[in-house]
C-alpha cells in the first residue's frame, strides 16, 4: 500500500499588525505645547550640574557638539521610518525633537521665533516660499532627493 504524503500549505506572508505601545497617563494634557514646556525646562538646565542633568552636560559640549548629536538622532529617525518600524519611529521622532530643543538653546533660537517662521509660511506654496528667498535656484544633476 503506497503511502500518501500530504504537503504542507505555502506559507502566507503576513503583515504584521501594528502595536502600540500602552501610554501611562499624561501627567500634563498632550497638546504641541509640550514642546514649548520641553524648552523651558532645558532653558533652565543651561545653569545646572552637567553631571546630573543630560541637558546640562550636551550644552556644555558647546553648539557643534549638540548639533552632531541632534544629527544622529535624526539619521536614526529617518532609520526608523524608511524600515517602517512605527513604534521606534515615535520614540526617535521624540529624541529628534528633544535634541533640536537643546539645540535651539544652544543657538540662543526661543520656539516663539520658529513657530513665526512657520506663521509667516503658512498658506504659501513651497516653491513661492523658497523663492521669496531671493536665493538663485540653481539647477543640478537629477538624484533620487524627493523634492
């Protein structure tokens, strides 16, 4: 009697389902004021013991240094977004977002400046915007840079 061997179904790839991670409750409402609060806090951090306190010790690196620093965490984020990996995104996009905050400190740049900026363009084209520079736009050779 010859013996039937049953083949096993191909594998289905399957995409994994996104998780998120459980959130404790905010102490504070979460609103984009966090990032202005979040200055705040490193503004007064410019004065404390570099040895207990990260921001006080990136700042007294001087502004290259944290400049380096906000850009590594920013080459992690873009890791993390073009790998499609969502909850490591979030976590870099908030280290981005932290170092840029050290960063502006250290610049002497108050968020109130930045968010003018970003009232002044809102509403306008990219390209007018870019224009309005008075910058020359110079063509170069074609890459693969998303414009």
């Amino acid at each position: 009697m010859a013996k039937t061997v049953k083949k096993k179904p191909a594998a289905v790839a399957r995409k994994p389902k996104k998780r998120l991670r459980a959130l404790a409750p905010p102490l504070l409402p979460i609103s984009p004021h966090v990032l202005d609060r979040l200055w705040s806090v490193v503004q007064n951090r410019k004065t404390a013991d570099p040895a207990v306190s990260h921001s006080a010790r990136l700042l007294s690196r001087g502004t290259a240094k944290v400049a380096q620093k906000f850009g590594e965490e920013a080459v992690e984020c873009l890791i993390e977004g073009v790998a499609g990996n969502h909850d490591a995104l979030v976590a870099e996009s908030a280290d981005v977002l932290y170092h840029l905050l050290v960063l502006w400190v250290s610049a002497d740049v108050s968020p109130d400046e930045v968010w003018g900026e970003l009232t002044r363009r809102e509403g306008i084209s990219g390209i007018a915007e870019k224009a309005s520079r008075g910058r020359p736009v110079i063509p170069g050779p074609r890459t693969s840079k998303i414009p």
